[in-house]
C-alpha cells in the first residue's frame, strides 16, 4: 500500500520529518492512518486507508536537495 500525506502539510522543508513521525505513530499503533483523498490517480497504487500492518515493514521514500533519493525503513516493535 502507498500512503502519501504531503497534501496535508504542503511543501515545507521539514515536511519529510513527518512522514518519519506518521510512520513511527504507524509503527506504535500497528496500523497505517489514511491518506488524504486525491493524492494519487485511481487504479495505479492501492492507497493506505486505515490498513493494520500486521507485521510488515513501512518505507519512507526521501530525497535530498539535489534529486538523491532513498528510504528509511522502520518496523513494528514486537
């Protein structure tokens, strides 16, 4: 599942920070909250909606100022 949450915090510089928070709270809760409706075109990714993990990973996809990008990945304590 795919989750985006930028269209709730726009374009700010620490905007990537929380993306990490949302997926720690995931992490903690077990569950990954819904994404705000609009963010991605029907059909091409199923869209987090209030999804439990049930064990799996979340991975965060971070660029920096020059285009590199990567992930963190961050897993439900057991």
């Amino acid at each position: 599942s795919v989750a985006a949450y930028a269209p709730l915090y726009g374009s700010l510089t620490t905007g990537q920070a929380f993306d990490l928070a949302v997926a720690a709270l995931s992490a903690r809760d077990g569950r990954i909250p819904a994404s705000p409706g609009g963010t991605m075109a029907a059909g091409e990714w199923k869209v987090a909606s209030n999804e439990k993990l049930d064990g799996r990973a979340i991975c965060c996809v971070k660029t920096d100022a020059v285009g590199e990008f990567g992930y963190v990945t961050i897993k439900e304590a057991a």
